[in-house]
C-alpha cells in the first residue's frame, strides 16, 4: 500500500496444517510489516490442538516495497557569479517530494553551470527510496547573468591636425 504498512493472516502462511484430531487454534506472532521490516523476516506460526499440544514454525516473510517515490519538484533559476559559473542543489529543485518509506538519496544530473548554458537548460531530478525504487523527472533550469561589465578606460589626449582628422596620443 502506499502507507508503507502490509499485513497477513494466518490463512497466508498456513498451508493446510491439521491434527488427528480437531485444531484449536493457528496463529502467528506478526501479523504488519512497515517500512522497517523490508528485506526477509521470520515468524513463528503456532497450530495448536484441543488436548493442549503444539507446533511451532517458522515461516519467511520477504516484505517488498514496490511504491516509487513521489517528485514534486519546481523549475529554477540559476544566477552566475562574478566568476560566470552559477550552481544549484537537490534542495532548489525539490518541492516536497516523498515516498511511502523514506527517501535515502536525491541526485541532479548537473549542479554546474556557466556562460555558455545561458537560457533554458534540462536537468533529470532523480529520487530513490531505502528499497531501491527510482523516480526521474526533468527539471528547467534558466541560467542567468545578472553581473554588469566591468568598464576600464584610460584617459587619451586627441590632437587635431590641418588635414580635418585626428591622431590620438596617449596621456
């Protein structure tokens, strides 16, 4: 389920257990599972008769999580820098996203950007879960540069001659 919670009966595990007389009861000692029992567990399966006897065994329960993880994710801005690289992290992008156990990893396929990716770029997003499951979707990422040039001058002497034009000299 998505929960993150599964449960079994009795009638799940028993395959036909009987007494040569008459069963008074069968039951097992775990019956839901959550998210912290993924992977192989073992309970105990008690069939027990009406003189008092029993058995017990044990009996595998391979808990599987199938859910994939839930993206929310938002489109964003990436600034440059004075140095023109700009960068991003999973925190920008991610926006809320989830998953019916716990998310262990969040991954970009690209954090670095600089002056030649300005405008509109696509980033895969990608989320995997403590079970495996992987959940990918592709994010816009407008690199922008908001830095204005840095202007250097220097001051030169314009000298005019009888011809009607100019020869520059340095100050």
């Amino acid at each position: 389920t998505t929960s993150g919670v599964a449960s079994l009966t009795t009638s799940t595990v028993n395959k036909g257990s009987y007494d040569n007389c008459k069963l008074d009861s069968v039951t097992i000692h775990k019956s839901t599972f959550n998210c912290t029992d993924l992977g192989v567990n073992q309970i105990l399966l008690k069939v027990k008769d009406n003189s008092g006897n029993q058995s017990l065994q044990y009996v595998t329960v391979n808990v599987i999580d199938t859910v994939m993880p839930i993206i929310n994710y938002k489109n964003v801005n990436c600034y440059l820098n004075s140095s023109g690289i700009g960068k991003i992290s999973e925190q920008d992008v991610n926006n809320g996203s989830y998953d019916n156990c716990s998310i262990v990893s969040y991954t970009l396929s690209q954090q670095v950007f600089d002056c030649n990716e300005m405008g509109t770029n696509f980033v895969t997003f990608s989320i995997k879960d403590k079970a495996g499951n992987v959940t990918s979707q592709s994010v816009k990422v407008t690199v922008i540069d908001t830095i204005k040039p840095a202007i250097k001058v220097k001051n030169v002497s314009l000298y005019l001659n009888q011809y009607g034009y100019s020869v520059l000299s340095p100050s």
